[in-house]
C-alpha cells in the first residue's frame, strides 16, 4: 500500500508536479499518425499532461505541436490560419511555422523582430504510426527511442488507440499484473484455442495457471518481470519490460504499449503491434486482430473510449453499471463486457479515477506493480528534488518482451541477456505464501 503523499506524487502529472515534470523529460506520444490534421489541414487541439496543445500539419506534412497559446497575446491558436508553411494567429497575424520559427509579425515595424523570437512549438519526431513530442526544459531532449515496430510499414504495423477514464497508473499497473489474465480475461482466453491469431496463439496457455511464478528486477530503462506458468509439462516464461517512464514491451514480444496521461484523471492508451512477415496493417488481419481485443472503433466508440465519445454518457461509469452485461454473465460469459479491453479498463475506471492505495493489499501476485511503484516514485521525486532520472541515459530501445519455453533449471533472464540489470527481487508463486 502506498500513503496519500506518495499516491499524489506518483499520480499526478500536471505542469510543476514531480511526476509531471519527470514524464516532460522523455519523449511521449501525443496523437496517432493517422489522427492527426492533414497537411495544412485545420489546426486541432489536444491535451496532454493536464496542459492543452495544438497539433497541425504544414503544407510538406511536416507535425508541430504548439502551446495553444499564441506568444504574442495568448490567443488559440486552435483559432489561427492555416497558411500553408505556418500558422497564422487570426488576432494580430503572428505566424509560426511548425518548429517555432516566426515568420511574420504584420502589426510590428521593425522587420528584424521576428528573428529575435520564437514560437511555442515543441520539438517533433514522427515515428511508428505516433507523433511523439518533448514536453522538457529547451535543448535537455534524450536521444530518440527506437523500437523494432518503428522499422516496420504500414501495411506491417497495427496502431490502436483508447481513452480510458483514470489515472494512467492504475491502467499501467493492469498491464503489468500477469496473474488477473487467468481470471478476468477467462472468457476471451477460451476462444484463443480455435483462433488462427499470433495474439491468441501466444496468449492460448495463460488460461490454465492463476498463479503463475512471478519474479522482478529492476533495469536501468525500468524494469523487467517474468511470470512462469508449467501447462501441460512445459514451463513457459513471459517476460514484460517496462520502460520509463509509461511504455510496455509486452511478452508475445510483437505488442508496444504507451499509456500516456491526458489528465490526472484519463489518459491514452496506445497500441502497436508489428510482423514483418505478415500484412497485419491490412484487412483482414487488421480487423480480427482489434476486434479479439476489443480495440475495433465500433467497439470503442459503445464502450466511450474514443476521443469523441469519453466525455459523453456512453463512457463507463457507475451510473450505467460499466455498461456490464449481467444477461450474459448469466449465460457463461465471466464479465459480461465486449472483450480484453473493456474488461481492463472496467476494472481501472471502477476504482475510482485516482485509486486509494492507502486500503490495498497487495500479495506475492503483486511483485511487479511494487516495482512499478517504486520506479514511478524514484522517477517523481529526482524531479522534484532537480536531480538526475537515471532512465534517460539508458537504452529504452532495446527493451523487449519475449515469452518462450525454458527448462526446468533454466534461468529465464537467458531470454533478455542484453537488458541491464541494476537490482532483483525474490521469486513469488502468486497467490501463495513463500
């Protein structure tokens, strides 16, 4: 359990927060590629981190995220001219270009003006389907990031995203919780054994264990855990990768997540699968992958986990019971809820939008969401205190997750021998006392 001081430290990600500065000092996705404006399309607004951003294509395609404050007299921008190679302020007629650069100041005599200024915009990189933006201090940004599904075209690489209604901690820690797989998600793991699905043919096994074997180490990009199941007279380890300060390398090894805080009270939670082999990007592949999971847009859009549905009366809540369909349960279904998404994300909305951690009891089941905490805090309080993240010198990109059979003496850390190991922590079956 954690106490409200380090509940809101950890939680909390607005704008002078420590958790909210050390979150601006990493590269963040802020939109999906293919939701963004087209190229000098109309200027959008988004939120992130508690603070409000607009997002734009120049006439080249090029992104910028800008403040959505002008520079000049605080004006939207969301209100300014599309123009081509920058926008332009409808109040006095700034015009910007995407990476700050000011281009005209009309309402100003001195032609030099301009180039002793510069916009609000925010450094840029577009990359595996995602916009991503540095939100820290000028001229401080880490390398860029790069990941396997970055290498990988479109028609390769599958990009989904939800809006899910709390705190981004608590979706995160679902992510990292092996043993509830077994449990919440039993309806969808039995229909893995008659799908064709690489996703439900690595995820098949999960449905005969709860109580998987779960170990921890922390890593100088985060932290990796392993949970061991034996089915069947195998022995196959899953291992998960977190990588600071809100990404997961998932253990079927081919899956990126980023959950990433709109506000303290909902955040995105962004999906990315990749094969090089396979077309995946295309129908039908595409359209069986996110409906398995849930992440299909009709399925999203009645369960309120879109951009345009979340603050409308389709979201979950307890008002509509979480949109739960206890005819079903009644039928055999364990939930009653659509699929994998909408059971995780039923489970974080329920327990409020910032969960009191001060009334939980956390098990050996728990191993890895300590971990998570425990980074989440290290990350907010070297912010807070000015001091260095670690996590920013260290290799995020060659992070990975991997699941594979072992034997029965075997080391599972043998299957990610280039991940950095700075700590462990003891073995735990879950459920089970020591």
């Amino acid at each position: 359990m954690l106490n409200k001081q380090d509940n809101e430290l950890m939680c909390r990600t607005g704008a002078g927060t420590g958790m909210g500065d050390a979150m601006r000092r990493f590269w963040l996705p802020v939109m999906q590629s293919s939701d963004m404006p087209p190229p000098d399309g109309e200027p959008q607004t988004v939120e992130l981190l508690g603070e409000r951003f607009v997002v734009w294509r120049d006439a080249q395609g090029r992104p910028g995220v800008f403040a959505e404050a002008c520079l000049h007299r605080g004006a939207s921008m969301q209100l300014a001219r599309s123009e081509g190679d920058g926008l332009r302020c409808i109040y006095h007629g700034w015009k910007f270009a995407v990476d700050g650069t000011v281009l005209e100041t009309p309402n100003v005599e001195d032609p030099r003006f301009k180039e002793r200024i510069k916009g609000r915009a925010w450094p840029v990189q577009e990359a595996g389907g995602i916009v991503w933006v540095y939100l820290g201090p000028k001229g401080t940004e880490p390398p860029f990031p790069r990941w396997a599904f970055m290498d990988q075209p479109d028609a390769h690489r599958i990009n989904a995203c939800a809006v899910i209604n709390a705190n981004f901690v608590q979706v995160m820690e679902g992510l990292v919780d092996s043993s509830h797989l077994t449990v919440l998600h039993s309806s969808a793991l039995a229909r893995t054994s008659d799908s064709e699905l690489d996703y439900a043919k690595k995820t098949s096994h999960m449905q005969f264990d709860a109580a998987p074997r779960i170990e921890a180490d922390e890593t100088d990009f985060g932290f990796h855990y392993v949970a061991i199941r034996e089915t069947e007279g195998k022995r196959i380890a899953r291992v998960t990768a977190f990588i600071a300060p809100c990404f997961i390398a998932n253990a079927n090894g081919d899956v990126f997540l980023a959950i990433v805080p709109v506000n303290d009270e909902r955040c995105n939670l962004y999906h990315v699968w990749w094969d090089a082999g396979k077309r995946i990007g295309e129908d039908p592949l595409r359209n069986e992958q996110l409906t398995f999971v849930g992440l299909d847009e009709p399925t999203l859009r009645r369960y309120g986990m879109t951009a345009d549905t979340c603050n409308t009366a389709a979201a979950m809540s307890v008002a509509n019971g979480y949109l739960q369909d206890r005819a079903q349960m009644r039928t055999g279904h364990f939930t009653g809820l659509a699929s994998i998404t909408q059971e995780d994300a039923a489970c974080s909305v329920s327990s409020g939008a910032i969960r009191d951690r001060s009334q939980e009891m956390l098990s050996t089941a728990d191993i890895a969401i300590s971990r998570l905490q425990r980074c989440l805090l290290t990350y907010a309080r070297a912010a807070r205190d000015q001091q260095q993240i670690a996590a920013l010198h260290a290799d995020a990109g060659g992070a990975i997750g991997v699941s594979a059979e072992i034997g029965p003496d075997e080391d599972w850390r043998t299957l990610v021998p280039h991940h950095r190991i700075v700590a462990s922590q003891g073995a735990a079956r879950a459920g089970r006392s020591q």
